[in-house]
C-alpha cells in the first residue's frame, strides 16, 4: 500500500489567498483525521470523519477552515481567506477503527505571507 | 492548555545505551497512551502504546512504563541505534473524550556513534 497520500507536500501563498490541502487515505480505513503542528501549540486535532462523514470539528480554529470528504478515498481541508498564522505543518492520518493506529502521511507545509 | 508535557526537549546518547524518554499528563481521564516516532519531513509513525490497566508493556527494543498515581509514562529504548535519532511523541486519550489524541512537544533523540 503507498501509504496515506498529501498534496501539495509544500505550499507558499499570500495572505487571503485560498488554500486547498489534499489526502488520499489508505484504502480500507474508515476514519479520517487533520491535524497541525505549529512550534506554539505541538500537535493539535483540527477534525476527523468516520465514513467520510464529519464526527469532530471542534479542533477548527476559525470558520475560516472547512474541510470535506466526499468520498472514501478523498479529503480535503481549505483555508479562506489564509492568514500568516495560519502557517504550519497540516498532517492528515487514517486507521481502521476508532482505536486502529494511525497512519500519517508526510504533512503539507503551508507558508502563508 | 497542554495536558500532556515532555519536559525535555532533546536527549542525547551513545549508540548501544539505554534512551529513557519521558511524559508527563494532566488529565486523570486519560487511559490509552501511545509514543509515535518522527523523522525529518515524514509524517509521524505509531512505536509503542499501553493502556491504562497495565503499567508495562514491551516489544523489542522498546518498552512502556506507566505509573497512573504519578501521571507519568517513559520509553526505554535498549539499547539505542542510530536509527532510532528522531522526534519521538507521547500521545495520550481518553475514552471519555472520544479517544481524541492529546500530544506532548516531542523530545528530539540523537544517537551518537
């Protein structure tokens, strides 16, 4: 299997620019999950889905991110308008089963000036 | 707020010696407790976990210590090979709360010849 799949692996935009960070789980797994990692705040959950239907948003900082997945094998999470705080590693990881171990995909780092 | 702490961040030792890796937690409601490895511009990887009903749990070269009176779990990691020089994170979660994993700041290991 190739693994969890993330693109793009790095991206740099202005700030009010539109970003759309992009993951492939691996095939099989039914739960989904965003996170961020920042030098201030670790590694934090931002939202994860079960059969590609939302569960837990509440790690979502601002309205300003959303995130969807339409299907089993896609997700996407999108920042509009960017701002530069915004800027960080953007992890997404799948398992099987709530409690199956989470397999990472190599992250997007954003930079947004 | 972080409720799940390792206090150092680097660690250094010789090839062939024991790493001890150290995490401390806040939450008395937290009874799954995990240790993910990361390298350089990869994901994070899943090492070792135990849950709150046993205070010891092994494989390989790695072993888990969990002392729930304390609010404490280590990596013992014997002995170290080069290849174990990473980012190493202590993640806690809680039935309670989802199973949402909490993570520490990571403590960097370096694996001297």
């Amino acid at each position: 299997d190739a693994g969890v799949i993330q693109s793009p692996r790095h991206e740099v935009t202005e700030m009010g620019q539109e970003v759309t960070l992009r993951c492939k789980p691996i095939s099989g797994h039914d739960y989904l999950f965003w996170y961020r990692q920042t030098m201030m705040r670790g590694l934090e959950l931002l939202i994860y889905f079960n059969n590609n239907v939302p569960i837990d948003d509440s790690g979502m900082p601002e309205d300003r991110f959303s995130a969807k997945m339409p299907n089993a094998s896609f997700s996407t999470l999108k920042i509009q308008p960017s701002e530069p705080r915004d800027s960080a590693v953007y992890f997404c990881a799948s398992s099987r089963g709530r409690l199956g171990e989470q397999y990472f995909g190599p992250g997007t780092r954003l930079t947004v000036t | 707020d972080q409720q799940v702490k390792q206090n150092s961040p680097s660690l250094s030792v010789q090839e062939g010696r024991i790493s001890i890796l150290n995490c401390d937690y806040t939450n008395s409601m937290f009874d799954y407790f995990l240790w993910y490895k990361k390298y350089p511009a990869e994901g994070p990887t899943f090492l070792i976990s135990i849950s709150s009903i046993k205070d010891k749990n092994e494989d390989g070269r790695f072993t888990v210590f969990l002392n729930k009176s304390a609010k404490h779990l280590s990596l013992h990691i014997v002995p170290s090979q080069p290849g174990d020089s990473a980012v190493y994170f202590c993640a806690a979660s809680a039935q309670t709360n989802d199973y949402k994993l909490s993570f520490g700041a990571g403590t960097t290991v370096t694996v001297r010849a």
